[in-house]
RNA sequence: GGGUUGUUAGCUCAGCUGGUAGAGCAGCGGACUCUUAAUCCGUAGGUCGACAGUUCGAAUCUGUCACAGCCCA
C-alpha cells in the first residue's frame, strides 16, 4: 500500500450555500476579529432550565437575572422587528428573543444574516413568552464562530448511517439520542471504575504494543519499531501483564483500554474495541460471577436508575441471579429431550451432529470441543436473559485453571446476554508447569496452521515461577456492555469513530 | 467472503410500463414584534455514485466497480 489515497488536499465539495457562507465570513474579517475568542459564558441551558423553569412569569422578571451563554444556533425564526432563535450548549437548549427595541436594530439586522449552526455569545435577562418557554431576552449578541457548511435538515436530522459514523460531530449537534448514547457509555465507564476502586482495585496500564500477542485466540495487527529494529503486535488482550502484575503484589488490579483484533467488522466487532480486565487474587471464578452480578446490576442503575433493561424488543433483567449452566446443562435446558447424555457424550454422534448444521469443527477437537461447537450452533443464541456458561473445556481454554477432579475441564465462565458473549473469566491456572504444557499445545496447533493459537510466553512462565497466588481474573466487554444499556443495534452507534473504509 | 437492499439539490425524500428532473427544509430577495420544524410571496440551486452496454432516446433496463445498510459465514 501507498500513500496515495490519503487525503492531503481540502475537499473539492464547494456549493453555493457554501460560497455564500465564505463570503459572509470575509465580510466578517474586513470588520474585525472574525473569531473572537474574548465573550464570557457563564451559563449553562441545562442549569438555566432546572432552576427556573419552575418559577411563574411574573417573579422570574421581578428578579432580573442576567445570564451570558453561548452555543451553537440550532432554529432561527425572524419576524421582522423582532427573532426568536434556540441555541444548544453541552446541557440543552435555550430560546434567545433578538428585538429592535432591546437588543438595538443594528444587532437584529446583522443577526439576521447568521445562519443555522454559527455559533454565537448571548447576553440578556430572563423571561417567559407567553407559552411560558424560558428565554433569554437579549441586550448583547455576538457572532463567535462562523458556520461554513449547512447543517442536516433540522426536522429529519441527519439519517445517513455512513454519514452519521465518518462524520459524528453531525450526529452529536442534531441527534441527542447519539448524544445520550455516549454520555451513557461515559457513565457505564465511570460506575465500573468506582466500582472496582471501591472494592480496593487498583487502576493500571500496561502496554499496547506487544512483543509476542498473547491472552486471547486472535489475529494480530502488526507494526515495526524502527529504532530497536524490532517486530511488535498491537495487543489482543492485557491478560498476561496484568497477571504479572498480580505475581508483583497488586493483588487487585484492573484496566479499561482498547484491544486490538485484525479481523471482520460487523454489528458486534470493530478492529479496536474496549475490555475492561480485572484481577482478584485469592478468589476463584464462582466469586467472580458474583461480583459480576452486582456490577451488572449496580451500573445499570446506574445509568437507567433500574436493572430491568429493554433491549431491541427484549426484556432482559439484570435483578434476578444469572443462570449458571454447564455446556450440556444448557443444551438440555433449551432443546428438552433433543439429546440423551450418551448422545452428548459420543464423538461419532456429535461430529455427524455436526456435520448436518455445516458448524465448522476442527479435527483435533476432544469431546469438549465438540460439545462447545454443537453449544454453539444450537443454544448460544437462545441464552436472552444473562447466563453463565461454566466449566469450559480446557482445549480452549489455555490460560484457565482446570477443575482439581477432571483435568479435562477449566473453571471457566463465559456470560451471555441476547445470545451474545458479553464477558469471559476463570480462575486463573498458576501452576507454571502446567501453563507451560498448555502453550506448547498452542504451539503444536499453531504449527498445524491454526492462526489464532497462542505463542509460548517464556517471560510469562518465568513469572508464573515465581508464584502466582491463586487468583480469579475477567474481561468484559464494554462496548457490547453499552449496546445493551442503551439499546443500541449496532457496535458502531456506541463507538465514536468507528472503522471505516476510505472514502473514494 | 456470500446473499440482499440502497446511492437523485447542502439535508430529508418523490420520480409509474424508458421520452431528458420535482417537493419540503436550508439559501437568496421581500412582508411580519410572542415564534416553537414559525408563516406568507418571489427566486436560485443537479455530471441522478462511477464506468460500460441495450436503445432513436436511460435517473429508470442489463453488467462491472465503489461505498453504505441489513442478513449469513
């Protein structure tokens, strides 16, 4: 690849409405500061709103508040001698009222010629119209910046979905339910921090950019450091530094931080997305599930004041206990008598099983492995409300501590939420001999030309050697936490920028 | 990667079985001192995503490509 398609040159996207604007703002250049920077806002809508909405007419003018606010014009009605317009700040909206008599013809006139989306500095008292909307009778306007490009259409907004994603800025002036969205997902980041650090976890960061990938089955991004002349992996997961950390002595740790995955893009996956990671030594994952419960419900309160949520048409509610399932515990409870347990527990039966769904299955796959994959194509996506899938196999679960009477499973817990995976953890295997046979399997399969096998971590190993005390560990995540907390259908309403193909 | 739907004015959208482009908002000019998507009168604005093909004639039919949405893997 080239240089060739990034953009270096302005957009050759003029029109009229645009020329029109440029010229106003030259007019504005020859009669001054065109981007004034000096006006004092001292006001939020919001704030103006929630305290003197209540009042009647008549007491709010005896008082006489004088208010300086700014925002962006979102309406503008002229009537001749007299406007009204509504600008919008980070709070809300509120009406200025632009007369001849008050705020002088010379400042009228000029408004007149501001159009929709100039942003603009208002100084004035407050009043109610007659219908008792609160507005800013203005004494002194001021033009601080100049709008260039016309706004959507003020009725519809912008309902380009393309649009909406390259350009957000649109999105978040027109729409305030792409505003709520991410001021949602703001505070579901904030109650989970409070959250953890309530509990005595400890907020860190470690690195972006790996050496060897490691703490998931993923394909990497790859970069090049130049000046150690070294090959270097955007992470997949912080799983491994942070479990070192706890060897270090942070007993509770955690991080909320991008991950990195080179693979599709879809409605639930963006190349960079948001984990939050947690460690707990001394615990085991059934704690976990605990904790993870009363995070659910304590953040959705948070954010909707109750953990009854609506999502896409379902009622999902985050109050009651989750439901903890094993595998063929959760085959059975949604396909009642479809298998008998020999069926289950027959190789031949479930890759045939298999076969007629056309699930992809690996030839090396155990039992467990096949009782995941048939899990998969028959259950996952029946699991609405919040349940908790346990005791994972320990093929797939290379970094999970496995069950003291049968090696051949993990205490591993995936949760689901509308059929999809929303967090996984385990406790943690901290046994270095162990965790070190399960990478050399990851190595065989890699070598066998599975791309998502892990690598053998030797720096990990050492550091497991040097004890690891038991420990229970989780990711979840957050971006699929807050399509569900705020109803959202896709993983690119709730991400600011999503990824997105060049523009042609 | 496969299927499917879409792309027309700055924005939101019409445009029939093929006959060469329309509305509302935004803009510009005018009227209007309590409007709420203000209203009323007038006016300007388009390489119909791109490229081929069929046709006397293509926004419309066909194909390829680009981008996007949805579904599936």
């Amino acid at each position: 690849m080239t240089n060739e398609n990034q953009q270096t040159t302005p957009l050759q996207d003029e029109n009229q409405l645009i020329a029109e604007r440029r010229e106003k703002l030259s007019k504005l250049r020859e009669q001054g500061v065109a981007f004034p920077n000096d006006f004092d806002r001292k006001d939020m809508a919001g704030d103006l709103h929630a305290t003197h909405d209540a009042k009647e007419k008549e007491a709010l003018e005896a008082d006489k508040v004088e208010v300086a606010i700014a925002g962006r014009m979102m309406l503008k009605r002229v009537m001749g001698k007299a406007s009204f317009a509504t600008i919008q700040d980070m709070s809300g909206r509120i009406q200025l009222y632009i007369s001849n008599d008050i705020a002088g013809m010379e400042t009228h006139d000029a408004f007149k010629h501001w159009d929709m989306g100039d942003i603009i500095g208002a100084r004035g008292t407050l009043f109610k119209t007659k219908t008792g909307e609160l507005t800013v009778q203005v004494s002194e306007l001021k033009l601080l910046t100049k709008s260039l490009r016309p706004l959507p259409e003020k009725f519809h907004g912008l309902t380009d979905q393309e649009q909406k994603y390259r350009q957000r800025y649109l999105g978040l002036i027109t729409s305030e339910e792409t505003r709520n969205t991410f001021m949602a997902r703001s505070k579901i980041i904030q109650t989970i921090r409070d959250f953890l650090v309530e509990r005595g976890y400890l907020e860190v960061e470690t690195p972006m950019m790996h050496p060897i990938p490691g703490g998931a089955s993923a394909k990497p991004f790859t970069t090049h450091h130049n000046a150690l002349d070294m090959e270097l992996f955007l992470r997949i997961a912080p799983e491994l530094y942070l479990k070192r950390l706890v060897v270090g002595g942070f007993e509770k740790v955690f991080e909320i931080n991008r991950n990195f995955r080179n693979e599709g893009l879809s409605t639930r996956h963006n190349p960079e997305f948001t984990m939050i990671e947690f460690y707990e030594a001394y615990r085991d994952y059934r704690y976990m599930m605990d904790l993870t419960e009363e995070m659910f419900r304590e953040t959705a309160k948070a954010v909707l004041g109750h953990a009854v949520v609506q999502y896409q048409g379902h009622t999902i509610n985050l109050a009651q206990p989750f439901d903890r399932l094993t595998i063929t515990q959760a085959i059975h409870k949604y396909h009642p008598k479809r298998y008998s347990d020999e069926q289950l527990g027959d190789r031949v039966f479930l890759k045939a099983e298999l076969e007629k769904m056309g699930g992809n299955q690996h030839p090396t796959d155990g039992i467990g492995g096949l009782q995941l994959a048939l899990f998969e194509e028959t259950t996952e996506q029946l699991l609405i409300q919040p349940t908790f899938i346990i005791d994972y196999p320990a093929e797939v679960s290379p970094l999970a501590r496995s069950n003291d009477a049968n090696p051949g499973i993990t205490e591993r817990f995936e949760l689901f939420i509308v059929g999809r995976e929303i967090a996984n953890g385990f406790s943690e295997l901290n046994d270095p001999e162990d965790q070190s046979d399960r990478f050399m399997a990851q190595v065989r399969q890699k070598e066998a030309g599975d791309a998502e096998a892990m690598h053998y971590d030797a720096d990990y190993i050492r550091a497991l050697e040097f004890g690891l005390p038991p420990t229970a560990g989780e990711g979840i995540g957050i971006d699929r936490l807050v399509m569900l907390l705020t109803d959202s259908p896709s993983i690119r309403d709730v991400i600011l920028f999503p990824q997105m193909r060049l523009e042609d």
